[in-house]
C-alpha cells in the first residue's frame, strides 16, 4: 500500500463518496484506512471519569483501502500512485497522471543506481 498518514484521499464507493479527508491512521494487516470525516458512526459511551458525560460521540470508523484514491496535490484530481527509482538508487512514490515526486520512500541503493 503506497498511501501514507497526511495524504489527502477521496472516497470512490460507498456512502461518503465523493468526499474528501487526510489519512488518519493505516493499518496494513486488514488494508484499512481511517479518513478524517469519513464513514462516521454514533457510538455509545458509558459515563466514566474520561467522559463524564457520555452519551453518543461521533467517531470515524475504517474504511476498506481499495475504496479511496490519492488526490494529486498538483492537479487536485484523484490518480494512482507509482514507484520508480532514481538516478542514484533511491526509490520514490510519485502521482501517476502528472509525474509529481511525493518523497522518497527507501535510501539509495548502489544495485539500482544507474550506470554511466
């Protein structure tokens, strides 16, 4: 999964589609995602010290990674992510439709490092 926290997503399926929010929390294992503002559920609480006064919170439930797209901070449209690798060996996450670099994603490597 090449979606990092901070990244700004949308959704494509479900309920919330169409809307937009900042990745909060990833959990690899099940290939789920947290979005801010994103597939919201009431749940109820018992009263206790940490909430003294209960009731019903709203709270951002998981959502499935295969239902979001990364948006493209150049263009704002939604696009798949890519990896490459540089000319010094150094591996890059980058925005398929416009070729924007989003940071490197592993050190260099003098295996990859391309040959003069």
């Amino acid at each position: 999964m090449l979606i990092r926290e901070n990244d700004e997503v949308v959704v494509i399926r479900g309920v919330d589609k169409g809307k937009r929010g900042k990745v909060l929390k990833i959990d690899r294992v099940d290939g789920k995602l947290i979005v801010e503002g994103i597939n919201k559920v009431l749940k109820h609480v018992r009263r206790s010290q940490k909430n003294p006064q209960g009731g019903r919170l709203s709270k951002e439930m998981p959502i499935d990674a295969s239902n979001v797209m990364f948006v493209d901070p150049k263009t704002g449209q939604r696009t798949r992510l890519g990896v490459r690798f540089l000319a010094d060996g150094s591996k890059e996450r980058f925005a398929k439709k416009s070729g924007v670099s989003l940071g490197a994603i592993a050190p260099a490597k003098a295996t990859y490092a391309k040959k003069a």
